[in-house]
C-alpha cells in the first residue's frame, strides 16, 4: 500500500502540485463564521460591502483551511505524511469574497532528512493561493515531515 504513496523521495525541489479549483459559497463563509470567527463582515453582505474588504469575506481562518483542505486533496492523502511542526508564515493579502473560485500550487523549496528521526525527511514548501482573476489570495511556507521509501523498504 505505501508503494504508491509519495515519500520523501518524491518531494524534489521544484515540484509542483497544483491546488483546488475550489468555488467558496455564501453559505459556507456564513457557516464557518458562526461557528469560529463571528465577525460582521464575515456573516452579513451589508457589513462586508460596508468593511474593507468590498463584500461578504471569507475569514482569514476559513481561507487557511480551504488551503488545508486543496493541499489534502492534492498530495497529502496520497503520501506518507508525518504531519507538520507548523508553519512558518500564512499572509491573507486579498480578501476571499462569496463567489471566488481558488486555485493555486505548491512548490517545494528545500528538502533534508531527519538527524533526529532516522528514516523521516522534512520538505519545505511555499505555498500560493489566487482567485480567478489570478489576484494572490494568501501566501504561505511551512514544513511537512515524510517517511522514507528507503526506510519502508528495510523494515520489509
């Protein structure tokens, strides 16, 4: 089963994975907002248009997890994953309005194995999020901890 997974082996320096489309719904700026960031602007088109941000926006936080979610769908779930010790920055440099269509890429910066963790590598990652008018909707870089291929290999 792990045979077809990516490893760390497959993280090289300059691949890309492509992110999303993923379409965001009124509906869902409103739900997210309910439940973890109630702000106006984020529950209500009048407060949105009224705000900065030109119209019913997404939270900063809901747009993280809609990133979440793409770099899931895209490569995560199909590797071997050992999770993330955080990130390094997550910049929200345009508001995601009701309507945006999101869609972006991955590309891997830097790769290095473990001292630590015999048979673990950490692959670093800048990631960036448009909407469809090809505008930057956030911008971020963390690192991502994959096992080995070969260290899968020995343990056979």
């Amino acid at each position: 089963m792990s045979d077809n997974k990516l490893a760390f082996e497959d993280f090289q320096p300059g691949r890309r994975f492509a992110l999303g489309p993923k379409t965001v719904t009124t509906e869902e700026i409103i739900e997210f907002a309910r439940e973890f960031d109630p702000q106006p602007m984020h529950l209500d088109e009048a407060a949105g248009r009224a705000s900065i941000l030109g119209g019913l926006a997404a939270s900063g936080w809901h747009t993280s997890a809609l990133f979440m979610r793409m770099m899931a769908d895209s490569f995560l779930l199909a590797s071997l994953s050992h999770g993330a010790p955080g990130i390094d920055f997550m910049e929200w440099r345009k508001p995601v309005l009701a309507g945006d269509t999101l869609s972006g890429h991955s590309t891997v910066i830097e790769t290095r194995p473990l001292r630590s963790r015999p048979g673990v590598g950490m692959v670093k990652f800048r990631h960036e999020i448009e909407n469809q008018k090809g505008e930057l909707a956030c911008l971020s870089e963390n690192s991502i901890m994959f096992a080995m291929r070969q260290s899968l290999e020995m343990t056979s």
